[in-house]
C-alpha cells in the first residue's frame, strides 16, 4: 500500500488549488507526469490536456505526479496515486502520459513498475492500461519511449488527444485500440510503426493562446497563472528543438487576447513560449500587467531584446534577476550555432540590470560545443568577469546534447571527462567573480544517448532503471549497444558550422 504520507500530502495539496474542475465520466483517464507535483503543475502543456480532457463530452481525468519520496528502486509502498480519487494507475483503462525529456522515461519505469504494470509495452496485455505519451519530447525524438509506451501523440496534442482517448474508450479490445490509434493521424504506435514516425501535428491558431486551469503556491511557478503570448520560434539557433522549421515558426497571439484571459483574480502570470521576448508587443503586455499591480515571469528573454523599456517594465512586474542565454562560450562559437547576440547585447542588459536596481544577471552557457577549445572557453571567463564588475553574475551550464530534427542532431557527445575538465577550467577562472552551477555531465551523457537513440536505447533505459537508475547501471546498460561516455578520437575537431551547412 502507498504511505500514508503520500495521501496526507495529496489531501494538503488539494485544499491550496484554485481552479480545480470536478467532474464524474463515464470514462476516465490517469493523466501521468513522470515528475513530481511542483514540476508537473508548472507545466502549460500537462494543464492544457486537463483542462481538454474534462471540458470532453463523457470523458474525464485525474492527475497522477511521481511520489516526492519515490526512490530509484521503485515497490508497490511506493505506487503513485491520482489526485482526484487516490487510485493507483493500474486503475485506470488509460494512461495519458505527458514526457518532457528523456530522463523522465526513468521515472514512467519506475511508476509502471511500482503499480505491478510491466513497464515494457511488449509485455502488456488485455488486462493492463493502454499507455499513451505525448508532451514536449515528441519534438525532439520520441523513438526510446517507444519501448515503454503503446502510442505517442507527435507534436501538439490538444485535439488529437481527446480522439485518442475516444478511440481506445470504443474499442473493443487493446489490439483494436493500437490499430485505431494508428490510424489517427500524428499517431505513432511503435508495435505497428517500428520507428517510422509520422509528422508532427500543428493545432488551429484558433486555439491559441493555451492557459493554465489549476494555480497552485505548491508548484515550481508558485501561484502563478500560465499563459502564452506566442507558440513557437522564427529564429535559427542550430541546437534547439524550437527552431522556426520545427513546427510552422512563430505563431502571435494578440495582446489583447492575452490580457483579457488573464483572470481577475490573479496575482501572478506566467508568460510562456519559446521565444516570448520576440513577441512584437512584449513591452505593451508586460506593462499591462504592471498597470493591473501583477507579478509576472517570462520563460525566455532574449539579449538583444533587453531594451531600456522592456527591462522597467519587468522591474515593474517584480523581476529581481534578469536571466537570458550567453550559449556559445565565445563570440565564434556563438556565431556557428546561429545565434543573433553580440557582447554588446549582454554588456547592455548588465547595465540595465544595475540602472533599474535588480539583483543579479543570470546567463545560461552550453558548454561542450563541437570544435569549442580552451581559448573559447578562456573568452567566456574573460567576458563574464567584465560583465560581473557591472553587476552580479550568475552562470548556469548544461553540457550540449545534440537533439534530433536540428542541424545538429548526430553530433557526438564531448565526453565526460572532457566536459568536467572544461567545467573545472570555466570555474577556476571565475572564482570569486561570478556563481557558476553546472549540470552533471555522466546525467548530460545520459541524456544524450536517449536523445539520438531508438527502441534498443530505451529497453536499455529499462534495464538500468530496474537495476537501480546510479549512472553506473545506464553505462553499463547503455555499453552493451556500444555506446561510451568518451568520444572516439578525433570526434571533438569537428566544426558545427560545417556539420549544421549539410543538414
């Protein structure tokens, strides 16, 4: 039985929601986030497929997070509950899974395990769930989960998931399900498929802009409504998902549309999207909210759109931290990966940062770039220390990984050791200077064999969480389909700008 905590916590979390729905269905779904609560209520996509669900004539759901406590090595006391009910998963006919990134498909394993589902959609049969994904990593590669899960809805989902959910409610059996699942269109259900997959699926601008049902103090975006201003991106960056073919590029949202959805008792709104700063009316929305007395965040800032207006207008809203992406740790680097920013644009939203009296600029660096050397990593110190005489810095990396349907999907992985020596110079350099905080790069390598890999990576992904999910277990796990946290010789002198000029 799951511990009695875990209820005590749901039943406290429950009482702090506003804007719940309740609904009784004559069909209901577990709607899954492989992460806990505070992340998966801070999620605009897992709430947009809530709010989907229960507005559908005769269907409805309840929410289902990972356990706060629940440990590598999962077992029935750790069996996560719905909400709603505090039903386990094997409960319900369905589960709507949403991933966000790879290493999520660890934590599924180990929800599936724990409710006595197999894990692996080959070993299931009539008498368990259907399991369905959907969610941000189907833009990327979906192929790894497809080893755990029946069918995945490809890009958007917010209509295709309530047919999805029709189409295994009328059927009338599990393999009858999988044939009409694979039926539907951006529906790919590996077991008919293999590793075809089909096309990702854009939803009518009509349906735009996308906002949040349930606010909460409990999630990471504390008390905050969820909204997005734009969809999408019209910029090139060569690394990102995101990038303007990905999906139909960037799709506005009036500003208008987005004040008056705003409901009126909210205090704090969340503007989110892929490149929300780009919007042509950020400043006349952002102000807005300051006019309405509102607190507000925006999920991505970009440098050259740190204008003297824009940055009064996010300390208006409450900003304390002014926080956008270095990437590139040189001008060169930055340079082959498409981006737009120069120096100048960093050194002008540090000034901007002190003159309007906020705390710190935070800046995010991938570090491990192909053909990125000591001397690029040398200009990023010399840069950030000027930077930090202007105002306080903080720097966040993350090792790159190259993701697949971007220029620079297949590129090799810097390798383990090569990435900490690289972090240990950065940090070296910087000490006393500005706070560095950096991802983990055995986590990073991870992560990067999941995001090029197909069904074999994740039967692997299986077996390594069984085994205990330590980085040891997926090494090893991941070694016998011939992958290596080190590159081969030679792989890290490959230039991106020529390897993104093929694709």
């Amino acid at each position: 039985m799951p511990a009695p905590d875990q209820r005590r916590t749901i039943r406290e979390r429950l009482a702090r929601e506003a804007g719940r729905l309740e609904k009784r269905a004559p069909f209901t779904v577990g709607l899954v986030y492989p992460s806990p609560y505070a992340v998966g209520m801070s999620s605009l996509g897992y709430q947009r497929i809530y709010r989907a669900l229960m507005d559908a004539p005769g269907l409805g759901c309840e929410r289902i997070f990972l356990p706060d406590t629940a440990s590598a090595a999962a077992s029935p006391a750790e069996a996560a509950l719905s909400y709603e009910s505090l039903r386990p998963l094997s409960a319900f006919p369905l589960l709507a899974v949403s991933l966000a990134f790879e290493l999520e498909l660890s934590s599924l394993v180990r929800m599936l395990d724990a409710a006595g589902i197999p894990a692996l959609a080959r070993e299931r049969d009539e008498r368990h769930a259907v399991v369905l994904a959907g969610g941000p990593l189907t833009f990327s590669n979906p192929v790894p989960a497809g080893a755990l899960v029946d069918a995945i809805v490809l890009g958007e989902g917010e209509t295709l998931a309530v047919s999805c959910v029709e189409a295994v409610r009328d059927a009338p059996s599990r393999r009858e399900a999988l044939a009409r699942l694979a039926a539907l269109p951006h529906v790919w259900v590996p077991s008919l498929h293999g590793e075809a997959l089909p096309p990702l699926s854009q939803v009518d601008d009509a349906l735009l802009p996308a906002t949040s049902t349930i606010v909460t103090p409990d999630a990471e975006l504390s008390d905050m409504f969820l909204i997005e201003p734009e969809r999408g991106c019209s910029r090139g960056c060569t690394y990102c998902v995101m990038r303007r073919t990905t999906n139909g590029g960037m799709r506005l949202v009036p500003p208008e549309v987005v004040l008056e959805r705003i409901p009126a008792g909210a205090r704090r709104v969340g503007l989110v999207g892929a490149a929300v700063s780009d919007h042509p009316r950020i400043v006349e929305i952002v102000s807005a909210l300051a006019d309405r007395g509102l607190e507000a965040g925006l999920s991505s800032l970009r440098p050259e759109r740190l204008r003297p207006e824009l940055v009064a207008a996010l300390r208006r809203v409450g900003y304390r931290t002014l926080t956008t992406a270095l990437d590139g740790a040189s001008q060169r680097l930055r340079d082959v990966i498409e981006r737009r920013s120069r120096e100048a644009h960093y050194v002008q939203a540090a000034e901007l940062a002190r003159e309007h009296g906020l705390e710190r600029l935070k800046l995010y660096l991938i570090v491990g770039l192909p053909s990125e050397t000591d001397a690029d990593l040398d200009e990023c110190a010399r840069f950030v220390g000027e930077l930090s005489r202007i105002v306080p810095v903080a720097l966040g990396i993350s090792p790159f990984v190259a993701k697949r349907r971007t220029p620079l999907d297949a590129l090799p992985f810097a390798g383990v050791r090569v990435v900490d020596q690289r972090l240990a110079r950065l940090r070296g350099k910087l000490r006393g200077r500005a706070d560095t905080r950096a991802t983990s790069a055995r986590w990073a390598w991870v992560e990067h064999v999941l995001a090029q890999g197909g069904l074999a990576e994740g039967l692997a992904l299986c077996d390594a969480t069984r085994a205990g999910a330590a980085w040891s277990d997926f090494r090893r796990c991941f070694a016998a389909l011939g992958h290596q946290p080190e590159p081969p010789g030679g792989a890290l002198g490959r230039d991106v700008r020529a390897s993104a000029g093929n694709r």
